[in-house]
C-alpha cells in the first residue's frame, strides 16, 4: 500500500474514532506550554549565508484583511527579504501558532494566494536536500498581472514536517489522540522572477543556508524532525 492511501486510511480510521471518543480524548495539554517560548525575530538571524537583511525593501503584497486574518491565527509573524551579493533578493514569512486548528491549515499559501487575486501556474512537492537530510517542500508559481512569484513552502505540526493538508490533518489527529494540542510553523520562501528553475534553486540554497545557521533548538521547531509518515 503507497504512502498517499495509507495515509488515506489512516484519516479515516482516525474521523471514526474521533466521532466516536472525541468527548474523551479531546486534547487539553498544548504543546507550546511544554516547551521554550519562540520569539522569530532572535531565532532567524539578520545575516544567512551570502544573504542579509534588506531592511528597505518591501515584502511581498499582502491585503489588509489578509494581514488581519494572519494576525488573528498565528501568535507571532516574521516577514523579511534578503539580498545576495549578486542583488538577488528572497522573501522570508514565518507564521507561528500554538494551536494547529483546521483555521491555520486553511491558511496554505495556495490558498491565500488566490484570495489576493493571483493565479496558481503551477504546483508540486519536491525535496530540498540538506546534509542533515531532505526536507519535503511545495514549490508553486503565482501570477498577478506581470509579477510572477516562485514560492516554496512548508508547515511544521509539532515534530513533524508536512506539506500537503491531509498530511497537516493527520498529524493533528495524531496528536489529539494522545490529548495534546501541537504547535506549528508554516514557512515560505518565495522570489520575483520568471525563471523558476533559476528562483528555486536559489531558495533551496538559501533554505540550507537557513538550517546551518539556526540554533540546534530552533532549527528542530522551525524544520521539524519527522515526516507525516512516521
């Protein structure tokens, strides 16, 4: 059985027994209280490999009522960009909640990306390969009028890393099962470009950059240690 029906299967098995012990188990103990308070602007440092903090360029196109809602879901959010020595320039957002609820997961970035008006090209998972290991991410392009934006992106749900909803799903029903309310982290690296083999390339090379240079405590809360499989 491939990893996508047992998974399918798992949910279900899940959906049953929630409906039928949810009164019981519904989770009481959040994960965020048992561990060390984040706070995004000390854990990301303002210089990643070749990369610095731009702190005169924008960030992305985000409507009030987005922002708005982002606030209202996530305890702390992060929004920089970074230029490379060859000018490049690589958008970072952080979003972190200490309560992985079905309103967090509906806030994917290919979901709020339409909801501002742009239109998903394309959109797949892939890998990006570190030397502790790949990371799985999703990597889409989206468009608004003539500005074209490769985006890769990830969520932590407590220890795991998922990228797909299902996978986001589980591992929350995972958790719930044991009465615990995870924590997480979505992650998005995105650029300007229409070359997107060019932008994703550099967002794998910044991503890596970005794991070295998080402290080993941050690094395991901002990438996970575990797959949705596990």
């Amino acid at each position: 059985m491939n990893s996508v029906r047992w998974n399918a299967l798992l949910l279900a098995i899940f959906f049953v027994l929630a409906g039928v012990l949810g009164p019981v188990l519904k989770p009481k103990i959040h994960l965020a209280e048992q561990q060390k308070k984040l706070d995004l602007e000390q854990i990301f440092p303002a210089t990643i490999g070749s990369w610095t903090v731009d702190t005169n360029q924008p960030v992305g196109i985000i409507s009030p009522d987005v922002a708005a809602l982002l606030q209202k879901l996530y305890a702390q959010t992060l929004s920089r960009t970074y230029v490379g020595p060859d000018g490049s320039r690589i958008m970072l957002s952080v979003a972190y909640g200490g309560d992985q609820s079905d309103a967090t997961r509906s806030h994917r970035p290919d979901v709020c990306y339409p909801a501002q008006g742009f239109q998903i090209i394309s959109s797949s998972t892939g890998v990006v390969a570190t030397p502790a290991g790949d990371l799985p991410v999703r990597r889409m392009v989206a468009q608004l009028g003539n500005r074209v934006e490769p985006v890769t992106f990830w969520f932590t749900v407590g220890e795991y890393t998922a990228v797909s909803g299902q996978d986001q799903k589980l591992m929350q029903m995972k958790y719930g099962l044991r009465g615990i309310i995870p924590d997480g982290m979505l992650v998005r690296v995105s650029s300007i470009g229409k070359d997107e083999a060019i932008a994703f390339q550099q967002q794998s090379d910044f991503i890596v950059a970005m794991k070295k240079s998080l402290e080993t405590t941050a690094r395991a809360r901002v990438f996970g240690g575990k797959l949705a499989g596990d």
